[in-house]
C-alpha cells in the first residue's frame, strides 16, 4: 500500500473468514475496523482469542442502523461477510440479517437512509459474502439433453431413498457438472436471502454509484471455525464427534459431493476482487472445483486428526440438500486467483488447530432431537431399522 493506509470494515470479522481476513489486510497495510455482534451459539464463548489487538472492534449488529452507520463512518473498503446460516428452522432471520442489512448498507453508504453518518464514508468499494447455495441442485449433463438444471429433489423421492436427481426433460440418470456464475436457482430460507441480497448489492449498487463484487463461497473450513455451533461447518461438526470417539452422522447415502476450500484462500480470493477493477459488478465462484464425497470427507478429516474414521448411514435427510455441488473457479481464476492449499495439507492444518483448543463437546449429539422433531432432518425408507 503506498499513501495513507486504507480503512476496511469487515462485518462478521471474528468468524471463520472475517477473521482470518481481518489478518491479511492487517498483513497488506490496511487499517481494519471489525463488527461483529458475538452471536450465540458460533461465538459461545465470547469475544475470540484471535481479533487482533490493534483492530477497531465493535461489537454490534448488522441489523441496526445506528450501529452500522457509526461502523461505516470513513471506511474505504467494505468486507460484508456477516451472515445468518445453517439449517435452522424459519426463514425471517435469513432474511432480516442478510437481506436488508445489503439494502441497509447501500442506503447508508449513498446517504439515503436518516441513520447517515456526518462521515459520510467515502468507499472505494463494496465485497460481499454469498454462498454456492444460491444455485440450488446445480448442474447437470443429461446424454440426450445435454445441460441440464433439475429442480429440487421432491420430500416424496427424498423419503423413498432416491438420492440422485435426474434430467427434468427426460427422467434419465444425468452426471454432475462444475457450476459455474451463469445460472442459479435457489429454494431454501438461506439460498434466497442470500441470493435476494446479490440482486440488491449488485443492481442497488449500480444505481447509487457505488463499485461492488460478489464471492459465492464454495464449504470453508479450516482454523476459528467455531465448535459450539451444531448448524454450520460440518469440519468443526466431524471433528467433534470423530474426537469423541463417536460416530459421525451422515445423510442420505453419503456419497453425495462437495467442493471444499481453506479458508485463507477465500480471504485471499477476497483482497484480490477489492483491488482489481475488472471485478467490478460481477460475482464470482471461489472454490477448487474438486468433487469429495460426504464419507470420502470423513475418512480424510479421521485420518488428519490420528483417530479411526467412524460414520453412520442412519438413512436420515435434509429437505432442501442438494445432491452434488462443485465449483467452477475459472472466471476469478481469469484474475489471477488461485487456490493454494489442498485438502489434505488444509485439514492437516485444521486438526493441529482443533487439537490446541482441548476438550471438545458434542453439540450435534444435543441438538439432533430438535432437528428431527422441527423436521429440519427426516428418516427416509433407506433408514437400517425400515
């Protein structure tokens, strides 16, 4: 950085990626500020070891105007990445953190909202958080139809143990494509919000003025992934079981894909998008674009940690899970971007991390009774006891 070192704002800035952002931009020469609200249950126990002593923390949420106002007040980036994820039953929480607070944001940076700063921040541009969730089933290859997009898995399949989806022109069996920007289709709480909060920043932005790039970030894991959490991060959710000696619980036949990326490539992915222009009003897929499945993942994370892998098919399922999703990387690749850290060294990484910490709890093993009796998990016929 040459002249006066930039303020950047990162919402969400002592979770998983906010934080390990916080530290690259520290490293880079910005000035940070952090809010973040310490929600319960991610942040359990408080304000984390890990925000740096020098940053500008606040703790406070994204929802309030005030508060978000006195937060932006002579920002010069903006790293929105607090969110509300997961699987929990509802949708207005989605909605009422990750939609309107994108709205709250835009009005608050142009001047449009009574809740302005007399500082009026002078942001040079706008990076958010959004998630690989907003294309839903994602992509297929059909061999008479060729691309194809199925709809959501029906509740009906889902509960007969028909996991794979098929061609919605001609009911064949179709193979699983890399996703690329082009096309999504979200349909639960949290894909909506989060796909609703793109259109805001990026067509609001276009209106006000203001530069602004979107990330769809691809599972994230590795260190400060928070184990008190049973909703979210199914590295932190694995590990926690696999350390206590029990089973790892995995949905529908676990052989359903995932594309996984360490989480300093996605703060690295996040620095590069601020400072190239040719990001300007585009989103972009950050992931590897390696297919692993549920159990491979397992098997993978058992062997990091030095325990032996151990997971359960109890032919239980998510409504709204999608079967296969891995990611296509090219266009922010075109930036010069790259993914550096593989799985196994990631998950090398993670299980130092996590082994440092001491004793873990189960939290998953505590809310499973209430994630089946809101319906949040349901058995299907593929169940050992049907």
């Amino acid at each position: 950085m040459t002249g006066s070192r930039p303020l950047a704002l990162v919402t969400g800035g002592a979770g998983l990626i906010g934080s390990h952002l916080v530290d690259l931009l520290g490293a880079e020469g910005f000035r940070v500020r952090i809010l973040d609200n310490l929600t319960h249950p991610t942040h359990a126990g408080g304000r984390p070891p890990w925000i740096p002593p020098e940053a500008d923390f606040r703790q406070g949420d994204v929802k309030d105007p005030q508060t978000l106002a006195d937060a932006l007040a002579g920002v010069d980036y903006v790293f929105h990445q607090a969110a509300h994820g997961g699987f929990t039953p509802g949708a207005t929480a989605y909605f009422e953190t990750n939609t309107v607070s994108a709205a709250l944001i835009l009005d608050l940076i142009a001047g449009r909202s009574p809740f302005a700063h007399p500082e009026r921040p002078r942001v040079r541009k706008i990076v958010f958080a959004s998630t690989q969730a907003v294309y839903g089933e994602g992509k297929y290859d059909c061999p008479a139809h060729g691309r194809v997009y199925p709809p959501p898995r029906s509740l009906e399949r889902l509960e007969a143990g028909e996991w794979e989806p098929n061609c919605p022109r001609c009911g064949d069996a179709v193979t699983p494509a890399p996703v690329d920007e082009e096309s999504i289709n979200p349909y639960t709480p949290y894909a909506i919000s989060k796909a609703a909060a793109e259109t805001a920043f990026l067509r609001i932005g276009e209106t006000y003025g203001l530069p602004v790039v979107g990330l769809r970030y691809a599972l994230t894991y590795g260190p400060r992934q928070s184990l008190t959490n049973p909703f979210v991060g199914i590295t932190s959710v694995f590990s926690t079981r696999l350390l206590g000696e029990r089973e790892v619980v995995v949905y529908e036949d676990g052989r359903q894909t995932r594309d996984f990326i360490y989480v300093k490539d996605v703060a690295r992915a996040n620095l590069v998008v601020a400072l190239d222009d040719r990001a300007d009003g585009r989103v972009f897929n950050v992931g590897v674009g390696r297919a692993v499945t549920v159990t491979g993942f397992v098997d993978l994370l058992a062997g990091a940690l030095g325990v032996p892998s151990r997971w359960t098919l109890t032919g239980e399922f998510r409504p709204g899970e999608v079967r296969h999703l891995v990611t296509d990387a090219t266009r922010l690749e075109a930036l010069g971007w790259r993914a550096e850290v593989t799985l196994e060294d990631g998950l090398g990484r993670y299980a130092s991390w996590i082994r440092d910490q001491g004793p873990t709890r189960d939290y998953l093993e505590e809310a499973l009774p209430d994630l089946r009796a809101t319906g949040v998990v349901r058995p299907s016929q593929s169940r050992p006891d049907a």
